[in-house]
C-alpha cells in the first residue's frame, strides 16, 4: 500500500498487517478431507457388499438351474452382463464340465454294454467313443471353448481307457472261445483214436 506525501511529511506511519491465522480454514479443509475419506471407505464397504450378494445370487442360480442350463439361457440373451450373471455364467461353465462328463461317461458305459452284447467290432466301438467325445465336448465348446477342451481332454482319457477295455475283453472273449474249440477238437481227436483202437482189435 503506497502513502501518500501529505500522510509521510506528519510522519505517521502505516500500521503493518499482522498475520492472519486461517485456523478455521484449515480445520474446514481438515473436516472437509475427514469427510470424504469417511464417505470413500463407506461406498467401497457397500461396493464390496453389493458384489458379493450379486455373486451369491449368480451362484444360487445355477444351483437351481444347473450349469448347462444356465450357459444356455445366457447366451440366448447374448451373454453375460451384470456381476450375477457373470458370476453364473463362470460357476455354470465350471459345473457344466461335470455334468456333461457325467452324461457321457453314461453314454460310454452304455456303447461297451451294447457292444459287449452284440459282440461288435472294436472299430465300431472306437468310432462310437470318439463321437461322444466330440459331441460332449462340442456342446460346452459353444459356451466357452476353454472348457470345451479341457472336457475334451477328459473325455479323450475316458474313451481311451473304456476301448482298451473293451479291447481286453473282446481278447478273452476270443481266447476263450478258441479254448473251446481246442477242447472239442481234442474231444473229438480222443474220440476217433479211442474208435481207431476199437476197430483195430
């Protein structure tokens, strides 16, 4: 602030301004921080909350629907959107697996039961496994292809111990049956030496 000459010539001085102390600023800024760190925490706390319940509701979904179900119903209305829905959909594709492996190691053990009667060959059995494992496998494949191959995979186990047992058990069904024949031949062989011994005498 600039005095003017007449004020300078009485010699009167101009009173410096002390410091202001902007206390009640500070704590206004302080409560301010307080306030909104407060209400951060809470909607965080709430955020959390809100996506566990829409987790568990996803979750009892598929409890009530099942896994393939509920990936069927999702992709008819084109995916996955809110948390519950998501949350179904990756609890859905990893019991899908299960289910869908259960129903075809039923379908397995029903081909070997068929086959095993009917005494079919094993290449009909091999290609009737492979078509399950395919056809499985396809059917989660559509939802989501990373467990569609891990199913594959599973499946490929399966059916490959299931033709190993079917091959082990069409092998002894043959040794068998050869060992049948063999004892009627010597049966028979026995039959006509002890008839060529009669005749002799």
């Amino acid at each position: 602030m600039a005095l003017l000459p007449k004020y300078q010539r009485l010699g009167i001085q101009a009173r410096q301004p002390r410091s202001i102390d902007f206390a009640d600023a500070r704590e206004s800024a302080r409560l301010g921080s307080t306030i909104s760190e407060s209400v951060g925490r809470m909607s965080n706390f709430l955020f959390k909350k809100t996506i566990e319940k829409e987790t568990l509701l996803g979750q009892e979904r598929v409890r009530k629907e099942g896994g393939a179900l509920t990936l069927e119903k999702l992709e008819a209305q084109g995916g996955a959107k809110t948390i519950s829905e998501k949350a179904a959909y990756e609890l859905g594709a990893r019991l899908a697996i299960a289910e869908i492996e259960t129903d075809a190691q039923v379908q397995i053990n029903n081909v070997l039961a068929a086959g095993e009667l009917n005494n079919t060959p094993a290449s009909v059995i091999n290609q009737a496994l492979a078509d399950i494992n395919d056809g499985f496998s396809e059917s989660l494949n559509v939802f989501d292809p990373v467990a569609g191959s891990v199913l594959q995979q599973k499946l490929t186990g399966r059916t490959d111990l299931a033709i190993n047992k079917y091959n082990i058990w069409q092998s002894a069904k043959y040794a068998k049956e050869l060992q049948e024949k063999n004892i009627i031949k010597m049966g028979m062989r026995s039959k006509i030496l002890l008839m060529i011994q009669y005749y002799q005498e």
